[in-house]
C-alpha cells in the first residue's frame, strides 16, 4: 500500500503495538519517526527494526509535556522535512476500581492518553494544512465503547479519544487532512500480560473469533489508514477486536 | 503606505493567495478574500510569527479586513 517514503511519526513506538505498527510502516517503505518514553527504550527499538539512519529515527518524549512536544516536533520536521501521518499510540495504564482510585491515577492517564494525543496534534496541525493533506489516526480501545470495571480513568481517556477525533476530523477536513481511530479489543502485550490469568480466560470466552489479537493485526488497518487508498475516511472509530464489539 | 503595511498585505497575499492589488483596507478576508475561518487562524499565527507580537484571542476576532491587521501590527509591532 501507498505510505512509500511518507514521513510517519508514531508515538509509544518503542514496545507493544507501536513497535508492530513501525515495524510494518518501515516494510511498506515508509519513513518512520519513533517515540518512546526514553532515548534508551526509543534506540534499542530503531534497533531492532535494523533499517537506515535515514529511514528510522527514534525520539524521547513524554507526550504529556506540551513544551516538549513542540521541540521534539520541530526537531523531526528538520531532520524529516515534513510530516505525512501522525499516529497517536503512547498509552498507559492505572488499573484499580474507582473506590480505590487516587487523583493522581486519573491526571496521569488522561494526560498521557487524551492530552497527549492534542499536543502531538498539535504540534503536526500547522505543518500538514501547509501541505495541503494528512493522516493522523488515534488508537483508543474497545474499553472506551463499552467501559469496564477497573478501568474508569482509562476507558474515559479512550472514549475521549473519540470525541476528539471526530472534531479534528471536522476542522481539518477542508485542509484534506483526515483523522480517523482504531479501537483494539484484547491484543497480547506487555499491557496485557499485566492482567491476571482469571480476567483472561473471562476476556477471551467472550470473544468470537475465540483468541487474543495479536499487534501485527492493528498494524496492518493502521497501514491502511496511513495510505493513500483511506483518502475518503474520516471521523471513523475502526474495531480490531475479534468480534467482540459489534456496532 | 508604510512599509509595515507593504509587509502585511505580503503575508496576506501569500497565505490567502491573493494578490496586492485585492488587498483594500476594506477587504474583509472571509467576505472578500475567500479565507475560511482556518485561514484567519493561521493569518493572524503567521503574522504574529512574522512581526514577532502575540494577539490575543480577543483581539484576533476583530481582525476582519486587511485595514484591522495593518492597523494592528502597526500599534503593536
Ligand atoms: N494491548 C492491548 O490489548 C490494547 C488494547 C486496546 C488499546 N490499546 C492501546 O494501544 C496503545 C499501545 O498499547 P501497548 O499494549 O502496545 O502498550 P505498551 O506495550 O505498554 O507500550 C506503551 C508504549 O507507550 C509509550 N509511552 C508510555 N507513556 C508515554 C509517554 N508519557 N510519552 C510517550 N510515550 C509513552 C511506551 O514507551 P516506553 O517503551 O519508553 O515505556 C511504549 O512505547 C495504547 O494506547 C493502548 O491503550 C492496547
């Protein structure tokens, strides 16, 4: 698919699903600014997908640092020239249930997962209206659609989410920039290695296709939607989930 | 007109892509430019960037002709 040489900056690109969706951007040729929480963490991923200099670059950044969003950004318009497709996949999570939920549990997953996502647009808004076109797509989660226990701060990030790609998508439409999310359901991570064996089993018994997803398979809708051939998409929430949310 | 005024409408005509001669003191950008509401936005960015002045939110909202934005830049730069 098309995303051949397109400058693609993909946050929370050093683990998980987002070194999946760099690995699979770097294969269709496209050119790949990676972010991850360290430079430590951001390099040993460039070096694991063993492209280029020229092809891979890997950046430190909290995402929630609006200050530091704007210079990481400018630092990757320089060294890149320009930026095509922004995915916004740094996530966290503070599981516990409200009862015991502490403020500071809810701060720090809103701004990582909601406000992170502004800023980084943000930073990618006036350089994409200049080129007259854009992708930026939002990884939110099947929990924003349907809530779950445990995961009140995480699934309002998620659904939130939402909500704000639908009105990016709205104000940068005339600008041919489209903005679109993904909602994975149950994919084998690190993030998911950290919930128990019972909760599991619970998990996957309720999904149709009776198995965990696996990142190479948010990767590939995420390629789609990077791609020329997603040009008349915009606004939308994309389920990768085995089934398990059926609109 | 000042030399101030020359390097507005330069702005003007570059992000609206219109020329120096539409660029009346009168002419308001949406009615008569064909900005859309985005390109007011990034209009007053770029000027502030070009001039290097910051213009609030309330005050960019009266910007509405190439006339305002000279008169602004001029007081204010
Ligand atoms: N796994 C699932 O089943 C699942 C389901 C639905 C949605 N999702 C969503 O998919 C996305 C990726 O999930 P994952 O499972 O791949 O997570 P993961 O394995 O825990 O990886 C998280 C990534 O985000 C980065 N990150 C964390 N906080 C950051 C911050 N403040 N600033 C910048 N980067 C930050 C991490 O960088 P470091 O490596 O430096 O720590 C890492 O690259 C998340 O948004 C998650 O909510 C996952």
């Amino acid at each position: 698919m098309s995303v051949k040489d397109k400058v693609c900056v993909v946050t929370g690109g050093s683990r998980g699903i987002g070194l999946e969706i760099c690995r699979r951007l770097v294969a269709d040729g496209a050119k790949v600014a990676l972010i991850g929480t360290r430079e430590e963490t951001a390099q040993n991923a460039v070096k694991e997908l063993g492209a280029t200099a020229d092809q891979v670059k890997g950046y430190a950044l909290n995402v929630a640092d609006g200050t530091a969003v704007g210079e990481v950004f400018t630092q990757i318009l320089s060294d890149f020239g320009q930026v095509d497709v922004l995915v916004n996949n740094a996530g966290i999570t503070r599981d516990t249930l409200m009862m015991r939920m502490k403020e500071e549990d809810w701060d720090l997953v809103m701004a990582v997962n909601l406000k992170g996502a502004f800023n980084c647009t943000k930073a990618v808004m006036r350089p994409m209206m200049k080129l007259r076109k854009g992708r930026i797509i939002n990884i939110s989660s099947v929990v924003g659609l349907t809530g779950n226990a445990g995961q009140a701060n995480y699934a309002a990030s998620k659904a939130g989410l939402i909500g704000f790609t639908k009105s990016s998508a709205k104000e940068l439409s005339s600008r041919n920039i489209t903005v679109n999310a993904v909602a994975p359901g149950y994919i084998a991570t690190e993030m998911t290695d950290a919930v128990s064996d019972a909760a599991r089993e619970a998990f996957l018994s309720n999904i149709p296709l009776g198995r965990a997803g696996e990142a190479k398979e948010v990767a590939a809708m995420i390629a789609f939607l990077a791609s020329d051939e997603s040009a008349y998409i915009t606004g939308q929430t994309f389920n990768v989930d085995g089934g398990l949310v059926m609109q | 007109m000042s030399s101030t005024a020359d390097k507005v409408i330069e702005v003007i005509c570059e992000k609206l892509s219109v020329t120096a001669d539409q660029c009346l003191p009168e002419a308001k950008f949406i009615d008569d430019l064909g900005a859309d509401s985005l390109d007011t936005v990034e209009l007053v960015m770029e000027l502030e960037e070009q001039f290097n002045v910051t213009i609030p939110d309330e005050v960019s909202e009266n910007i509405l002709t190439v006339g305002d934005a000279i008169k602004f830049v001029e007081e204010n730069a």
